[in-house]
C-alpha cells in the first residue's frame, strides 16, 4: 500500500481520523496515535486532551 498523498512512497501507517495511507512525511511527529498533519492532527490533539483531562 502507498501513501494518499505520495504514490510512489510506500505508507507506514494509517490516519487514526480520516483513515488515509500515510508516508513518514505525511504523519504528524507530535502525536500519540498515527494521524495526517493539519485537521485531522487538530481532531486527534482534541481528543487526546479530552482523555487527559477525563484521567485526572
């Protein structure tokens, strides 16, 4: 499988938001779970804070 974005790069993992094939380059460094750079790393950061704050 290839990347949605790169064809021609093969994909390392899947957007946990949108569901897409991802290269290294596409996915989002800062982020627990694989997810895509822009809004879908805003919904993953969102829910993320979300289950932080439910933890405490």
């Amino acid at each position: 499988m290839n990347c949605y974005n790169h064809t021609d790069s093969p994909a390392h993992g899947i957007c946990s938001v949108c569901r897409k094939a991802l290269c290294k380059s596409c996915m989002a460094e800062d982020m627990a779970s694989v997810c895509c750079r822009g809004e879908c790393q805003t919904k993953a950061k969102n829910v993320e804070e979300i289950i932080r704050r439910a933890l405490i």
